[in-house]
C-alpha cells in the first residue's frame, strides 16, 4: 500500500508542476512552479487517501480478503473432494477386482464341482455296469448247472429205458433212482476231467 501511495504523490507532483508550467509544451520541471499549488495539492491528496483509507480501502481490502478465503477454502475442498474421489475409486477398483476375482473363483470351483460330478456318475454307471455282468454270470452259472443237472437227469432216464429195454427185465423205481443217481454222477465225473 506504502507503494501505492508513493506512485500516487509523485504522478500528483508531476501533474502539479505541469499545470504549473502552464502547459507551454515546454518540459516540465517538477521543481518549478507555484509552491502553494503544490502544498493545497498534497493537502486534498493526503486528505483523499486518508477518506478512501477509511471508508472505500477496508471494505474493499475485506472484500478481497474475502475473496482470497473463499478461494482458498474451496482449493482446499476441491483437494479434499478429489482426494477423496481418488479413495473412492481405487476401492471401487479394488472391490471390483475382488468382485472379479470372487467370480472367477466361482467359476473355477463350478467347473471343478462339474468334474467330480462327472467322474462320480461315470463310476456309479461303471460299479453299476460292473454288478449287472456279475448277476448276468451267476445267473448264466445257475442256468447252465440246472440246465446241466436236467440233461443228466434226462440222460439218465434216457439210459435207465434203454438198459431196460436191454435187458428185458423191468426195474422198480428204487433201482430206478439209484441207476439214475450213478449215472448222473459218472457223468459229472467225465465232465471234470
């Protein structure tokens, strides 16, 4: 301000000293001139600044104070707000990298679960496959031992009604039994062998 008002005085003095001159176009000497002039000059001037000083410079100075507060404070809460959008995205960033990686996770585990599924199915079919070949051979073995025991069991009346006939003598039907009985075994024998 101390600037300002030393800028003011000697534009003043120059101005003061030109009129002075009275204008001739001649060059001005600020020293020349009517020193009552410049006195009442400096007077006004002095008394100009001291009134602006008190009414028009400290509304206006607050006003700029002012101003610079409110355009600081919201520097500061434009930072505040940015840094704060910052936060709030490197952890949306972060919750979405989570969020990805959680699905991944997922599909990861779903695909696991899908083979274990898969391999378990595939191994029930196979046990379950595997048990009816078993039942199949049992079955098969009984068929064939029945099947066998009523050839012998044929066989052996076959036999028994040719060795009758043969011997032209009628057998009763304890013999009967018994010839069929040796029979079926001798035939169970040879079938071993």
């Amino acid at each position: 301000m101390a600037k300002v008002i030393v800028f003011m005085v000697a534009s003043l003095l120059t101005s003061t000293t030109a009129m002075a001159s009275g204008g001739d176009g001649g060059v001005a000497n600020p020293f020349a001139g009517d020193l009552g002039n410049v006195i009442w000059t400096l007077v006004i001037f002095i008394l100009v600044v001291v009134v602006l000083g008190k009414f028009a410079w400290g509304p206006i100075l607050s006003a700029l104070q002012k101003r610079e507060d409110f355009i600081t404070d919201s520097l500061s809460s434009a930072k505040k707000d940015r840094t704060d959008a910052e936060a709030r995205l490197a952890e949306y960033t972060t919750k979405l990298e989570e969020a990805r990686a959680e699905a991944t996770a997922m599909v990861e585990e779903g695909r696991r679960d899908a083979e274990v599924l898969k391999k378990q199915i595939e191994d029930d079919a196979k046990a379950e496959a595997d048990k009816m070949v078993e039942r199949a051979k049992r079955e098969i073995g009984l068929a064939t031992d029945t099947a066998i025991k009523e050839l012998y069991d044929l066989s052996g009346k076959l036999a028994v009604g040719i060795a009758s006939k043969i011997i032209t003598k009628e057998l009763d039907a304890q013999q009967h039994s018994r010839l069929i009985s040796e029979s079926i075994e001798e035939l169970t024998a040879a079938q071993k062998n």
